[in-house]
C-alpha cells in the first residue's frame, strides 16, 4: 500500500501497470466539491495524450521540450478528469444518464463520412493508432463527453431561456429572425 502510494502520489507514475491498477483500485487523484476524480480516469487521459505525442507529433519525451509538453498534457488531463467527475456528480443531482443507445447513436456518427460509413473494426485501429485506447476505453470516454454535454446543456439557464423566447416569437407569427436576434441582443 505504501509503494503504491509512493508511485501514484509522490513519483507520478503514469506507466501502463499503474495505470491497470488504478482500473481496478478506484483511488483518487483529486476532489471537487465532495466528488471524487478517479486516478485512472487521469491516467487515461495522460496516456492518451502521451501517445499522440510519441507517435504521431514525434516528440521526444526526454528533451526539455517533450518535458515541458508533458507537463502541460498532465495538467490538461487532470482538469479534464476533475470537469468529468464534476459533471457526473451534477448528473446524479439532476438525474442526467447517458444511454447505451445515446452513446451507439454518437458512435456511429462519428464512424461516417462523406464517403459513407467506416467499419467498426477500422474506426478502432484508427483510434488505437493515434490515442492507444482500446474500444472499451473509447466508448468510456465518449459516454464522459456526452455525459458533460449533457450537463452543460441543463445548466445553462440562459441558453434555455434564449431558446424559448425565440420559439415564443416565432409562435406568435414573427418570422424575422434577424430582427429577433437584434431584440434579443438589446434586451440583455
């Protein structure tokens, strides 16, 4: 217990075992407002943007410059991870969930192009080829970013109320948007 601690805590180790052992063990890295942030969420999110780095940028790590690129993606992964965590606890609160089918639905969309639908199988070489996530830690990922979205979404008061002053105008025959944009624009 107490060399993992060192390794997580003290040394920063952000290698492949720690981070297995992070999937299994739900330690925290952090905590905001009472929720916990995973360390393997973090670690996820390093790893990823490590990989990148390495293979496709071609930074070396070692160089003072692959250091200081390192440093910065540590500090990204960790404010990713905490604004995910956070999202979650505000999803509890407002009963916020991202379905199996809502996260199907994203993926799919995201396999499309112009030219027609990438196979699932390609589409996961691709993202193991530049992340180094397999389709299980993708999938995980993008429920996270939807879950976010999602969340965003409910909590913008303004945007809701923007959204329904707008329909309340159309509703009532003004089909000038221009002019509703203007109104709207002026009255904040």
């Amino acid at each position: 217990v107490g060399l993992g601690a060192y390794l997580l805590y003290s040394a920063q180790n952000t290698s492949e075992f720690m981070y297995r052992v992070t999937k299994v063990l739900p330690v925290p890295v952090a905590t905001i407002d009472g929720e916990r942030v995973r360390y393997s969420d973090y670690l996820m999110k390093y790893r990823s943007a490590e990989h990148y780095l390495v293979e496709k940028e071609q930074v070396d790590i070692r160089s003072d410059d692959g250091k200081s690129q390192l440093a910065y993606v540590k500090m990204q992964s960790l404010q990713d991870a905490i604004a995910d965590a956070y999202a979650v606890k505000l999803a509890r609160e407002l009963d916020i969930t991202v379905s199996d089918a809502d996260l199907e639905v994203f993926l799919k969309q995201q396999r499309r192009s112009n030219d027609g639908e990438v196979s699932e199988a390609t589409y996961n070489a691709v993202i193991k080829d530049y992340y180094g996530w397999s389709p299980e830690e993708y999938r995980e990922a993008m429920k996270s970013k939807l879950l976010r979205q999602k969340v965003a979404y409910a909590i913008d008061t303004a945007a809701t109320q923007t959204s329904e002053a707008v329909n309340q105008k159309l509703k009532a025959g003004n089909g000038d948007l221009q002019a509703i944009a203007n109104e709207l624009n002026t009255a904040k």
